[in-house]
C-alpha cells in the first residue's frame, strides 16, 4: 500500500512539473512578464498588467551585445567584453522604492 502512494505522489509531482512549465511557456509565447528580474530592452507596459514594451534605447544595446557575441563567438569573451566597456545589467526601481540591478554581468545574467 505505501509503495501505491508513493508511486502516486510521484506522478503527481510531475504532472504538476509539466503543468508548472506548459504554463511558464504558453506565457512566453503569449508575451507576458515571467515575474523575474526585469529584461534588457524592455520596460513594463504601463497600461496593461504583465505585458512588455520595447525599450528602443536599451533596445540598441541588446543588439549591439548580440552583434558582439557573433563577432566574439563565447560567453566567456563577450562578458569580458561588457565588463571592459562598462556595460552593467539594467537598473531599475521597484514598487517598495528599492534599486535593483545595474549589476556587472554573469554566465546567468547574459
């Protein structure tokens, strides 16, 4: 009998795994906010909750960090590449009036 609940549970804990990810990427597509650390190029949209808009100036840098890791060809090279040019992660301030990011970039960040 406990072998039957614990063969239960776990296929519970995976149905709830899929359902957790289906979920995350039906979002994606939809283009909503994941809820994260705020993106790159993109500014929360004023008007609609979870939704983004594009930020046209840091937009250019997104293309430019894009453009250099084609040319550079690593991760590696291409945070060695921000951190030499003073490129940090975008900054922003939160609701509760607290300062986040404009930290220098990661393997993760990037």
């Amino acid at each position: 009998m406990v072998i039957q609940c614990i063969s239960f549970a776990q296929f519970e804990r995976k149905t709830i795994v899929q359902r957790i990810r289906d979920g995350a990427r039906a979002r994606a597509e939809r283009g909503l906010a994941s809820g994260n650390q705020r993106l790159l190029g993109y500014d929360p949209d004023p008007h609609k909750k979870c939704h983004l808009v594009v930020n046209e100036k840091e937009a250019a840098v997104v293309r430019h960090v894009f453009e250099k890791f084609i040319e550079l060809g690593s991760v590696r090279k291409i945070i060695a590449y921000l951190h030499s040019s003073g490129y940090r992660s975008k900054a922003y301030v939160t609701r509760e009036e607290k300062a986040k990011g404009g930290n220098r970039w990661t393997y993760s960040s990037l």
